[in-house]
C-alpha cells in the first residue's frame, strides 16, 4: 500500500539526444497530390517536426505535469502510475478519469483545475503508458486494468466513486460498472464505440452516418491497431527509435479522430499538447509497450464474449466526430443521461475541455 511522490525530471542529455535526432532526420520523398488519404504529408511532417525541435518547452510541459501530487504504486505486479487531487469541498465526490489513447494523462490536463473544485481526481496511467512502465507482463486486458484500478481507489480510501472515460478509458470505465456496480456512483464516457448487433433497422440519418463512419474505419483505418495487435514488438523497434516515426504514428490519429471540420490536427488541438503526449512516449520510450497493450486486449478471448449489461447510471458525451449509436449504448448500459455536441472529436477533453467539464458536473451533480 506503499505509495511513492513523483517528479518528472528528464535528464537534459534526452532533450539534447532528441534534438540531435530531428535534426538529423532522413526524410522520405513526397508524393504530389497525395494529400491525408495516404498517411501524414511529408511537408506537415517536417514543420511540426522544426517546431518540435526549436519551438517546443519541453520544460514548460513539464512544469505544468508536475504542478499537481502524483505517485507511484505497484498493483498486481505492475508498477502504476497517478495524479491524486482533493478537492477543497468537504462533500466532493471521488472521480476517477481514465485516458485514451493516444493523449494519455496529458489529454486530461485541462479539465484537472475546474473539476478539482468539485470532486477528489485520480487520474493514472494506464499500465505499460507513460509513466505506469515498464510492464512487469502480459495480460493487461479492460477487465484487468480495471480490477487493478478498483484496488487503487480501494488503497486511497475511495469506497464509492464515479469514472470518467473517453475511448479505451471508456471501455475501463464501463468495465468498473460490471466489477463494482455497488462502489459506482456513475459512469460518464465519450467517444465510446458501441459495436453494431444485427438490429440496424429504424436508425436516425446521424446514426446512418456514425454507422458509416465505423464502417471506412474498420476497412481503411485500422491498419495501425492491425500492426500493434498482431506484431507489437516489430512496430515498437521502429517507433523507439525514430522520433520522426513516432510523430507521424501519433499526429495521424489526432488528425483522423479530432473534430472533423478541422482541416489540419491543431486547429482541434494545440501543437503544444499533442507534443506533450509524443515527448511523454518518446522519453518514457513507451511505444513498446503501448503496442503490447493493444496485443493483449486483442487477444483476450472474453473481449467479444457477452456480457451483462451495466446497470450503473451512465452518461454519454457524443461529440461531432463520434460513432456512438444510442441504440447500442442502451444495450450495453444504462443511459441516465445523453448530451450530443455539433463540434469536437474523440479528444473532447483536449480539444473542448469546457463542455466536457460542464457535462460532467451537471450529470454527477442530478446523481
């Protein structure tokens, strides 16, 4: 029940390594006309890679991930990292906020502050990311990670508590209501994708399109969750290596999953808060791990099983580019509250934090 105080502190030799590496970067060539539709441009590329290596504070970012307590804790053999903030009110709620990725803990900076005056924060990192590394194993599927977090809410006094999640933080988040239904006081999840049955008849013209939108995904863009779910070690050599690499690995999914009327990445996110979250793997030299991550939920033989349906009171956040069905949410849960947002993506934390602090507030406050 040890826990730890943690600092980040990376040595200025890795900021000088880093550095030297993106000047040194061996570019490949450009196709004209190209475009998005074939990965990252390699103009894009070498700009934001210049910024990263001249215009980039790394110590500013890193100031500002150590201006609120974290520790380090070992649960079930693996080594857990987590910010933990008490809020001054005497009758705040515990609340649990889990990541996707990528944007890891850093996608959730900007809520930290304003819901802090509300509720206690445990915000972790999930195993084998960031700061919860090295992994001590395999295995690390939603219904471990979950149980691991259950415990860590259990050591810090939580009996009761609410969770917040968006995309894989959202399937963690749903998990805890099948393990714990009796500690949940609420589940709030965004950019949660509810997997279509068979019952497809009757659905609104938007719920049309976000079946069409999982639909292009599952044909042309999962090839990144193919290669880390089937050959995470061969990928992570690549990505480990070459910041260039890595950049271009995580910007594409912030370019494909953030608000859908933003023409480029950080026009929905800041170009300073996508190269805290690539800075944070590439100095943790996290990628490995990550891709292990995917391998272990992919191989996990009870993710496609049946399962009940949670019956703690669930709140979902559909923001414009997400792909959730209220059809498919009420199968799997019990939705007590539905908010749709014209604007954001599966970032809603990074890319509108107000709106998501305000939904939150609004549904832990009618539980």
């Amino acid at each position: 029940m040890t826990f730890q105080p943690f600092r980040v502190d990376i040595p200025q030799t890795d900021l000088d390594d880093l550095r030297d590496r993106l000047a040194k970067a061996r570019w490949t060539p450009a196709l004209p006309g190209a475009g998005w539709s074939r990965g990252v441009p390699v103009d894009y590329l070498r700009e934001l890679a210049e910024y990263w290596k001249d215009g980039f504070d790394w110590r500013k970012a890193e100031a500002e991930l150590n201006q609120w307590p974290q520790f380090i804790t070992e649960i079930d053999g693996q080594r857990i990292h987590f910010k933990h903030i008490r809020s001054e009110r005497e009758d705040a709620k515990a609340l649990l906020l889990l990541h996707d990725n990528p944007g890891g803990a850093m996608g959730l900076l900007d809520v930290i502050e304003p819901l802090s005056r509300d509720f206690h924060l445990v915000i972790p990192f999930m195993p084998g990311f960031g700061f919860s590394t090295p992994l001590a194993d395999t295995g690390w599927t939603v219904p471990r990670t979950a149980a691991a977090f259950a415990d860590l809410m259990t050591r810090l006094g939580y009996e009761r508590f609410g969770a917040h999640g968006g995309g894989g933080g959202a399937n963690v988040a749903i998990e805890l209501g099948r393990q714990a239904p009796d500690r949940m006081v609420g589940l709030h999840v965004n950019a949660y994708v509810a997997f279509p049955d068979e019952n497809v008849e009757g659905l609104t013209e938007a719920e049309q399109q976000r079946m069409a939108t999982i639909d292009t995904f599952m044909r042309e863009g999962m090839g990144f969750n193919i290669m880390m779910s089937t050959r995470p070690q061969t990928i992570a050599h690549g990505l480990n290596d070459s910041p260039i690499g890595l950049l271009a690995w995580v910007v594409e999914k912030f370019e494909e999953w953030s608000d859908p009327r933003a023409e480029l990445p950080e026009q929905a996110i800041s170009k300073d808060r996508m190269l805290t979250d690539v800075s944070v793997q590439w100095f943790t030299g996290t990628s490995g791990s990550i891709a292990q991550s995917y391998n272990d939920v992919a191989h996990d033989p009870t993710a496609r099983a049946p399962k009940p349906r949670v019956s703690v009171p669930t709140a979902f956040v559909v923001a414009a580019g997400d792909v959730t069905v209220r059809r498919f949410a009420d199968r799997d849960t019990t939705v007590a509250r539905w908010t749709e947002f014209d604007k954001a993506g599966a970032y809603i934390a990074l890319e509108q934090p107000d709106l998501l602090v305000g939904d939150i507030r609004a549904f832990f406050g009618e539980l």
